[in-house]
C-alpha cells in the first residue's frame, strides 16, 4: 500500500476534540481549515510586500536587517522565540503594520441609540470604527508619514503607547490571526534576505 503520510489540517481537524470530548462541526472544521489561507490572502501578501519595499529603498536598513538575519541563520533558528529575537526585524515588521495598514476597520453592532457628531445612530445599526487615524498621529508617533523602524524600539517604544498601534483590530475585536501572521511574516523575509540578493527595480 501507499506509504503512511503525516496528517495534515484537515486530517486533524477531522479528529479533534472540544474541551468536551465533542467532534467539531462541519462548519468549524471548514472555518479552522481556511483559517491560515484567509489569513495569507487577507494579510500576508500585503505585510511581505510593503516590509519589502521598505527594506529595499533603504539601503542602510537591507544591509543592518541582512546582518541581523545572517547572524541568526548561522546560529540556528528553531522556534519563533529565536524568529523573535531578531529585534530590528520585529520592529521593521510593527513599523511596516502601522504605516501601511492591513486592516481598515472594524464593524459594530449598536446596542443602543445614541448621537454622534450631530448623526443619530439607531440601534439594529451597523458601524464601523478604524484605527488607521491613530497610526498616523503625531500624538503617539514621531514624524507619523515617515517610515522609521527605531520606533518600534526601546527606548522610543511609540507603538507600545495606549491605544496607539493596533494593525489587528482593537481591545477584544482583534484577529486570531495577529500571532500567526507575525511569525509567517518574519520567517519569510527573514528566508528571502538570508538567501537572495535583492535590490529594488
């Protein structure tokens, strides 16, 4: 017979338990499955394109960010604490999620009538609250238009202010995704800086 193969997500999913002991639905089953491809549409092409554009039109930054990962290559990456560990890249991937944002808001449901700005919002109303403003103000950020990756570093630390970087989402509506992304993104660009000489077209 065919040799036995690892099972994949789908395979698992198929055999996985809730905290009950219940097999998932059908419909958990295709929403878990199509969880990392939404993700990679939604997200991951827009995150590696911008970082890369970025990287590339400085020449500092593609040359500090290839010594980084060339360093961690040569160490050995095992796991995403050593992904991680590569400081400038994180920052580089923070700073990339603030100035060109991958989501553009999110929708509510109004619980109650109330008036905003001289607009009557009815209850059963749906609106849609953005955090893109944030990301560009001079508030929480330094030079908001500008492409600056130290931001995102000790001691600047600006997207660590409150309520100032959330690419996700916000407070309790923030994408399951986020985590995930994150280590996809900097494993890709980490790959690509280490293995190919790249310079910008």
């Amino acid at each position: 017979g065919a040799p036995a193969t690892a099972p994949d997500i789908v395979d698992t999913l198929l055999t996985a338990r809730d905290g009950d002991g219940r097999t998932l639905t059908d419909e958990e089953i295709r929403c878990y499955a199509l969880y990392g491809f939404a993700g990679s549409c939604a997200y991951l092409n827009r995150l590696i394109g911008f970082m890369l554009y970025e990287i590339l039109k400085d020449r500092d930054l593609h040359a500090r960010l290839t010594a980084e990962v060339d360093a961690a290559f040569a160490a050995g990456i095992e796991n995403a604490a050593d992904l991680r560990a590569m400081k400038l890249l994180v920052a580089t991937y923070h700073e990339s999620c603030r100035l060109h944002p991958v989501s553009q808001g999110l929708p509510f449901l109004v619980e109650k009538d109330f008036e905003f700005e001289g607009k009557r919002i009815r209850r059963g109303e749906t609106v849609v609250f953005t955090q893109i403003p944030m990301h560009f103000s001079a508030c929480p950020f330094a030079k908001p238009r500008e492409f600056d990756p130290e931001r995102c570093q000790p001691p600047r630390n600006e997207h660590r202010k409150m309520g100032a970087h959330n690419p996700f989402g916000m407070g309790r509506r923030t994408c399951t995704a986020t985590g995930l992304i994150e280590l996809m993104s900097l494993t890709m660009i980490a790959t690509m800086l280490h293995e190919l000489d790249l310079e910008m077209s």
